[in-house]
C-alpha cells in the first residue's frame, strides 16, 4: 500500500494529538512536511515526528513544493485564510482542527 504523504499546518498544542496518531501507522502515513508561521515550531515538530521532514511557514509554499496527499490543518478560526480551497484545488486530501 501506498503511504499516504502527510503535511501539519500550523504546529501549535492540538497538532501534537494529530501528530502523535499519525505516528502509530507508519505502514501507512508518513510525514513528509510541517507548516507554521514561526519555523522554529516547525522545526520542532520535524525533530519530535520526523527527522527529514521539510520545514516551510507558507502554506501555498507548502503546497506547492510537496507532492501532499494528507493536509492536516490545525490553525486557530482567526488564522485560515485559504488554505482549504488551495489544498482541494490540487486533489489534496483534508483533515481540520
């Protein structure tokens, strides 16, 4: 089976429990970037999860620099902007916070 290519935008407290489940199917998710407007918390997601995930702290940077399957959005209701309708528009698959 394929893995499904796996993104985190926004890697604030509620990313941890999407990160931490996501890491209990290896077989079948791999991450493959973390998002978040500060790089160090991508950052730190990347060395907690994922040693050779990409940083970026642009989501259409994100989304256009990686071949995503799985976008997980976990920002605040004030910080979406158009997020979504970026990842849909390029057949990404979706999960929100």
């Amino acid at each position: 089976m394929k893995l499904l290519r796996t993104a985190i935008l926004g890697c604030g407290g509620f990313a941890h429990r999407h990160a931490g489940n996501i890491v209990k199917h290896p077989d079948e998710l791999e991450f493959v970037a973390f998002c978040d407007h500060h790089a160090e918390n991508a950052e730190k997601f990347a060395a907690t999860y994922a040693g050779g995930a990409a940083i970026h702290t642009d989501a259409h940077a994100l989304l256009e620099q990686e071949a995503l399957d799985l976008l997980v959005i976990c920002l605040p209701p004030f910080a979406h902007t158009d997020e979504v309708e970026a990842a849909a528009a390029r057949g990404v698959h979706i999960l929100m916070e």
